[in-house]
C-alpha cells in the first residue's frame, strides 16, 4: 500500500512539475478551436506554375494525408492518378519481342538519363539486369540476351542543363577507348 500511494504521488507531482507537458495539453485545445479554413486542393489542370505542387497542409492537430502535405513531382503523380493520368507513364515496356540495333525497344525519358530493367525474351527468360541511357548515348544492349533498348526523350525542350558525367568519366565509343593511353605507345 505504502509503495502504491508514493508511485501515485511521484506521478502527480511529475506531471505538476512539467510545464511542457501542461502546455502541449492546453495548445492542442485552443487551436482546434480556431481552425483556419483551409485553401482549397488545386485539380491536375490548375497546376501552372511550381508553387501549385505545395499541398495545403493538413488541420491543425490532425495527422496529414498524402494530398495534404505531398509536393512536387510526389503531389502531381498523386493528382494525376485521382484523375486516372499516368503521369509519369508506369506501363511495362514492349515485351512482345527482343529489341534489335535495327529496331530497339523504345524507352521514354523526360529525364536526362533513364534506367531500364529488362528481363529478357520471352519475358523473365532472365533475372532483372538494370541498363542504363543517357541522352548522349541512348542505345544500350543487354549484357544478359543482347536486347537492344533506345531512349527517346522526351522531356522539355530547352532543358537549362545539359546531362555531363558529375565524375568526368570520357564515354568510351569502341573497345579501343578502354585501353589506357600509355599502351599505345
Ligand atoms: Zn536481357
């Protein structure tokens, strides 16, 4: 009995003792009484400018929502799927037949470089091998089945910056380039 009443009395004053806990309490009540009417969620086609992909944000003492606190390309794929866009065009890449130098797979990038993973043909003939595309060098080759792939980009046309190696790696172009100079010599 004794332990009990001092566990009790611990708790009390621990919790008099506190004022940040006695303030997060009263706060709480006070916003929720004044919630500001919230602006209202732009649609797919009022997004104009950058700024429109900053979410409202969510009420006061509620936990946000992904349309409330999203943004960005995050918040303009979310719009675009409420309205059945694919924003950022998910399908699967043609797997009706292997890709040739004469005829690649075709893969599009609004992006200045573009990954693509391919499993080979018939499809999952092979695990996933992950091949890279750049708009300075668009075709790649599976190393796995030799299916060819191409980029084709697509994204703005006066993109402000031009795609260039943070590491200034030299693409090579032939087998040639992957000797090193002094064994030219
Ligand atoms: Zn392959």
């Amino acid at each position: 009995m004794f332990l009990q009443r001092s566990a009790a009395t611990v708790a009390r004053r621990a919790a008099a003792a506190s004022p940040l806990l006695r303030r997060s309490i009263a706060t709480t009540a006070v916003r929720r009484d004044g919630v500001p009417d919230q602006p209202k969620i732009k649609t797919l086609k009022e997004i104009k400018v950058e700024a429109d992909l900053i979410g409202p944000g969510a009420a006061p003492g509620t936990v946000p929502t992904d349309i409330e606190q999203a943004t960005g390309l995050e918040r303009l794929e979310i719009l675009g799927k409420m309205e059945g866009v694919d924003v950022f065009d998910m399908r699967p890449l043609d797997a009706s037949r292997r890709g040739t130098l004469e005829d690649p797979i075709m893969v599009r990038s609004a992006g200045d470089k573009q990954f693509a993973g391919c499993t080979g043909f018939p499809a999952d003939s092979h695990n996933v091998k992950w091949l890279t595309m750049t708009r300075e060098r668009p075709v790649t080759r599976c190393f796995e089945c030799g299916g060819v792939y191409k980029m084709e980009y697509v994204g703005p046309e006066h993109s402000d910056h031009h795609y260039h190696n943070p590491h200034g790696f030299k693409e090579p172009k032939s087998l040639a380039d992957y000797v090193k100079p002094e064994y030219w010599k």
